[in-house]
C-alpha cells in the first residue's frame, strides 16, 4: 500500500489548479443511466473513485469513452467521459461494488424510473457513522416505487412507472435528494422536492439534467419543481469546480504562511469556509481565476464552528479547519452536526502533538507552537488529508499510511502541493 512522506516547514507559493468536484461527478455520471444517448462530461477529475464508479455502472450496461489530450490541456487535469446506456443489461448494483463506494446506491432512482425494477444493495456503515438511506426510500415510495428489502438487498419496483406527487424530505440529505431528483425527472406529471439539499452539487445535477432535456426549477434552493418527461437526451456538461478540494488547499496555504493562487475555482462555492477563514485571519481575494490565499507573517486566529448543511460549514472542511486551528493562538471549538462520528482524525492529529479534547460532537482545539511528524494513518478521505495539512507544518518527517483514501478524492496531490514548494513524495511499495 502506498504511503506519502512530507518533511514539514515549507511555506507555500504559486499556483495550484482546482479540479472538477468529485461529489459532482459521482451522480453526473450517475445521471447516465436516464437517457439511452450519450452524456458527455468535461472536467472529470482522475480519482479512484470516478474509476470505481465506472466499473459499477459498466456492470449495469454503461458504455465509458475517456478523450485523450487536446490542443491546449497539459493532458494530466480533467478528462472529458462519453456514458452511454444505450442498453441496461442489468438492474442489480451488487454488494461487492456498493460496499466500496456508497454514493453507487443512488443508481436505484435512475433504473427504476427508467427500467421499473432495481435491486440495489444496501450500503451499510462506515467510517462516518450509520448514514442510513430511509429518507431515499421514503421519497421513491412517494414516487410510486414498491419497496421491500431481501438479504442486504433494497427490491424496487414500478412496473406502471413513477408518477409525480409533493416530498417533504424529514431531514436534509444530499444523497437522497440526488436520488429522488434524477426518478422525478421521468415520472408522470409534477414532482415537488421540499427540504431539498441544496448543495452546489445538487445544482449541478440539476443544471446537467435540464440539459438533457429534464424541467427541474428552483435551482439552488431547498425546493426543487419538477415537470416529468417521458424521455431524456444526451447532452454535453462540464462538472463544477471541486469547494472542498479548493477549501483544503485554502486550509494547507494559511497553515504554511503561505501566498498561492487556487486556479479554477469560484468563492461562492465555499462562502462560509471563507468567512471562517478571514476571522481566522487569512486573506482570501477573488482573482480572475479563481481565489487567492494568504497568510503573511500574522497568526492563526482561534474560531468558534459548526458544520451543518450547505450554506452552512461543510462537514467535509471539518477534518482541514482542525488540524489548521492546532496551530491557532488560544482555543477554537468545533462542533460536528451532521455525522456522528466524524473525528477519527483527532487521535492522529493528537499523535502529531495537537491538543484536542472530545466531548460528544465537540472538539476543543487548543493551538500548540509545533506539531512534531510522525507516521499516522486515517479511516476516510477528508480525515487522511487533514494529516497532511498538519504534516506540512510538522517539524521533521510525516508518513501518512493509507493513501488510498486521499486516492479516493483527491487528484495528484502531492504534484499539487509538490510545485507550490511543499517537500512530500509518494512512496510506492
Ligand atoms: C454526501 O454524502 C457526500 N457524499 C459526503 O461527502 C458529505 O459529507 C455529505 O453529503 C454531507 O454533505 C457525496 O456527495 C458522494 P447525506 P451523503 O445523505 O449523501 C443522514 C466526502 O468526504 N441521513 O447528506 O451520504 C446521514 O446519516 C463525503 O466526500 C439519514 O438519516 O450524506 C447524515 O447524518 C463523505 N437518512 C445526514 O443525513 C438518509 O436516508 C447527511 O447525510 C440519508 C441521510
């Protein structure tokens, strides 16, 4: 298994580009299953995950076309994807495949609409929490779909098709409105998404769906409309630029006191991480580009935050903003309100010299002069890359194990933060 090593105390300058967002790309390529034409997705990011995905969905039918370079591209960032379903050979999503990445339950909206039947593996735990699926289940049955669960297995079937009615979601979920979303589009007559996500993400979807030939409205809020139509098309969409990536380089340039240009990108992606970060004391600028963040000889201010849904503080910034605030002058608090055991990260940061205390969904961060390196090793992505931010300012040497993790999300890092200065390498073994 791969490790990556990172010898500390470098500061980073220059520029660094910002892919197309991976929690963007998953129901995208999803999206596929909808129409029996070709949906051609640009700026595709070459993650583990994307490639899993791909395997998932080949299993269902889907034909995957990667371009090659074109004039112009250094050929290493954002790959365009032709998905074509022209045939759906199969509407099973097994437990193999689904256990590896959870987002590929959410192809049962899509093949029941489209197909009338779905047998989808429910995804079970992981790292995070529980992250159960009652709310996607409970909006496809609005929708008409009879459900039942057999061995590990949710069994769908519409076998008159969906048709359109009002969904009040219970709780805000980003899967099960992405889910529910793509079945509306080809139910009969009106559906009504209340409590919807919101999510960047989701508009994306949505966005890439009225291209294909969807009527879906409120865009961008938590009530999305939407008019059934009997048939999708193939469309051309280019995915949206990765906040989470962008707010994570944001974190690992204010913790090295650095000066860097997030190419790319757009602030109004990550608004509230941004807002955390100026009270922290790191100047973010919009540029033509993107964004520019610095931090230039002052300290990190302590903050006091919560994750919630967006626009709130993303949950996945939470492991980053942790290990920026171990380094904070006085004591930050953040508090985790959408998973309930999201702080693997802590006993790690912790191994690294950080002072951090738990007490149930809150963590209390007490700034430290110096965090020392050491090898560690986390259970998911965001959690692996808030090791490296504290890495890169570890005195002496950082051996993050588990790379596969940060694989899973992140698109050549250590090129990334390697030609901004950083002093990381890929160890191969
Ligand atoms: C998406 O997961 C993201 N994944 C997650 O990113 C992200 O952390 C999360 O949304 C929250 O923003 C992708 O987009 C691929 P949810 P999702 O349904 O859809 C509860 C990353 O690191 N819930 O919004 O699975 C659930 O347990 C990943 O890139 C129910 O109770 O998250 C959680 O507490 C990790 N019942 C809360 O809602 C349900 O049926 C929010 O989960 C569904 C969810």
């Amino acid at each position: 298994m791969d490790s990556i090593r990172i010898a500390g105390g470098k500061r980073l300058t220059g520029t660094i580009p910002i892919s197309g967002a991976k929690n963007a790309t998953l129901p995208l390529m999803i999206a596929s299953l909808l129409t029996e034409e070709t949906l051609t997705l640009e700026n595709v990011p070459a993650l583990a995950d994307v490639k899993l995905l791909g395997d998932i969905l080949g299993n269902h039918g889907v034909d995957i076309t990667v371009s090659g370079k074109r004039s112009g591209e250094d050929g290493r960032y954002g790959k365009r994807f032709g998905l074509c379903a022209k045939e759906i050979v199969d509407t099973t999503a097994p437990y193999e495949l689904v256990s590896r990445m959870r987002a590929s339950f959410w192809v049962l909206g899509p093949l029941i609409a489209r197909m009338g039947e779905a047998r989808v593996s429910m995804p079970g735990g992981c790292a995070i929490g529980t992250r159960p699926v009652d709310i996607h289940l409970k909006g496809l049955e609005a929708l008409g779909a009879q459900i039942s669960t057999d061995a590990g297995y949710v069994i769908a079937n519409a076998p008159k098709g969906l048709t359109g009615t009002r969904i009040l979601f219970p709780g805000i979920s980003v899967g099960a409105t992405h889910n529910v979303l793509m079945a509306a589009v080809l139910a009969k007559g009106e559906t009504i998404l209340e409590n919807a996500a919101m999510e960047p993400e989701i508009g994306d979807l949505a966005t890439c769906l009225n291209a294909m030939g969807a009527r879906i409205s409120g865009i961008g809020t938590h009530t999305l409309k939407i008019e059934g139509v009997k048939e999708l098309h193939g469309a051309t969409h280019s995915v949206l630029p990765d906040r989470i990536e962008t707010g994570t380089y944001a974190m690992a340039v204010a913790m090295t006191g650095g000066d860097v240009e997030l190419v790319g990108t757009r602030a109004d992606l990550l608004q509230s991480a941004i807002d955390v970060m100026g009270e922290a004391g790191i100047e973010i600028t919009p540029t033509n580009n993107g964004i520019r963040v610095a931090r230039n000889g002052a300290g990190i201010k302590p903050v006091n935050v919560e994750t919630r849904p967006f626009p709130g503080f993303p949950t996945d910034l939470q492991a980053q903003l942790m290990a920026l605030m171990c380094r904070a002058e006085g004591v930050s608090t953040i508090r985790e309100t959408i998973f309930e055991n999201r702080f693997m990260h802590v006993q790690e940061l912790v191994r690294l010299g950080a002072d951090i205390s738990l007490d149930g969904d809150t963590a209390t961060i007490r700034g430290v002069e110096t965090l020392t390196g050491a090898p560690v090793m986390a259970t998911d992505l965001r959690a692996s890359v808030s090791l490296v931010i504290a890495g890169l300012m570890a005195e002496g040497e950082t051996i993050i194990n588990r790379v596969y993790h940060l694989d899973r999300g992140f698109e050549r890092i250590e090129e990334k933060l390697g030609r901004c200065g950083a002093v990381i390498e890929r160890l191969s073994s």
